[in-house]
C-alpha cells in the first residue's frame, strides 16, 4: 500500500539511501532538507525511478519551518503515515572545551529538532489509526563517543524519546523504532576521516566484525522494512545496523 513517508535529512547521506527505498516500496516519498537544492536534485532523481516525491525546505530546529514543511508535504502528497528522522548534525570538541553553545547546537537539532518532527508528524497517524516512525539515532548513544559528549546526549536521548512513543502510541496502531549506525560510508564519515577526526577507513572496518563500513542500502533496507505492514509488531526496538560492532 503506498502511504505518505516524509524523511528529514533526505537529501544526502543515510536520508538519501532511506528515501529511495521507501520510494521503491511505493510509497509518495518528501525529502525534507536544509539544503534546498539538493533536495530538489533527491527529487528529480526518484522521480526519474517513478516515484511521486517533493521536496521541502526545512530547518529542523525550527519549529515554524518544520510545521511548514510538513503542511505542505499534506497539501501535495495527503497525510504523513511515515515519518523518519535522520536531520542531523554532529562535532568532534574534547568535552572541557564544549561551549554552552555547541552544547545547545547540537542538542537543538539532533534532539529538539526530531521532537518537533514528530510531534508535527503524529496527529496524522493518530487520524488515520496507522503511523511508522523511524528515528536515525547513533551509536554515540548507546556507548559514548569520546570528544563527542554533546551528540552522544542528544543521539541518546532520541533512543530514549522513541522508546517513549512507542509505548505511548502501540495502542493506537503507530510504531516507533530507532537505528543506531556505527560507521556508514557517507559524505560526512568521510569528511571527518579527511581531517583526522575520526580513524582511517581501515581502522574502521578493522573493529568491525562484518568487516566492512555499512551502506545506504543497509540503513535504507531495515528503515524500508520497519515502515511497512509486515512491522507491525516491533516498536520501542533499538535496531543497529552495525556489521556486530555494538551489541
């Protein structure tokens, strides 16, 4: 059955990977992004697939845009039934040298920004008596992450705020889960491996067991899977697609 999937972060990344498999699945796929303009590029190339899709402008930590975004995601595809929260931003400071301000970055849009979506977002299920919500969480939440202590809270507390849903909603026909990644090759992982950030590729790959970085495809797979009918049982499950690297 194809429903509505909006997707935050869709434009790039893990989002990216996300949107083509929800829209391979049928379902009218929105990229949500602070990048407009690859956003519009996301689009284009699902719609190329034959996917129905928009895009929409959307600075996640704000809630005015948010709100925005999603009316508009209404007005052009129907009501959101999917709602998947991979916006995000991340940074690597030794924790004595976070300023109060990086704290609150961080926190405002990995934390507060996935609390604005889904709170826009779940009316709509309500409604409709059916909802998916996926939230893209990290594994900096579930173990820590060393100069990192800011996005570790923020990813924790999205783990904590899904579980939070799902036992708030099960009764209503909405699930909520969250996949924690470990080390998945996007623009980003590579970035922060050009600068030193983070270790080589190898060193990667070499602390995890399925010995290899994780793909689009395997992020975008689970989340595919976790929003469709066959789901319908699991929720408040923290589902890490890490090749065995945190269990």
């Amino acid at each position: 059955m194809s429903r509505v999937a909006a997707v935050t972060g869709g434009a790039s990344g893990i989002g990216l990977g996300i949107a083509r498999h929800l829209a391979a699945a049928g379902h009218r796929v929105a990229v949500l992004d602070l990048d407009t303009d690859a956003a519009d590029k996301a689009v284009s190339e699902l719609k190329a697939g034959g996917a129905d899709a928009i895009a929409a402008g959307a600075d996640v930590s704000d809630r005015n845009q948010v709100d925005t975004a999603l009316n508009r995601v209404r007005s052009s595809l129907g009501p959101i039934a999917i709602m998947v929260t991979s916006a995000a931003i991340s940074d690597f400071t030794p924790f004595t040298e976070i300023t109060l301000e990086d704290w609150q970055r961080i926190i405002t849009v990995d934390l507060t920004g996935t609390f604005h979506c889904l709170q826009g977002a779940v009316p709509d299920m309500l409604g409709a008596g059916w909802g998916r919500i996926v939230t893209i969480a990290s594994s900096a939440g579930q173990i820590g992450s060393p100069r990192q202590a800011h996005y570790a809270a923020a990813k924790g507390g999205v783990i904590a705020l899904t579980k939070t849903l799902a036992r708030e909603y099960a009764s209503a026909g909405i699930t909520a889960n969250t996949i924690p990644p470990f080390c998945v090759d996007t623009p980003m992982l590579r970035d922060a491996s050009t600068r030193g950030a983070i270790p080589s590729e190898e060193t990667m790959r070499s602390v995890i067991p399925a010995g290899r970085l994780g793909s689009l495809d395997d992020i975008g797979a689970t989340c595919a899977f976790l929003c469709s009918e066959a789901a319908g049982y699991i929720t408040g499950q923290v589902i890490a697609v890490n090749g065995g690297a945190v269990i």
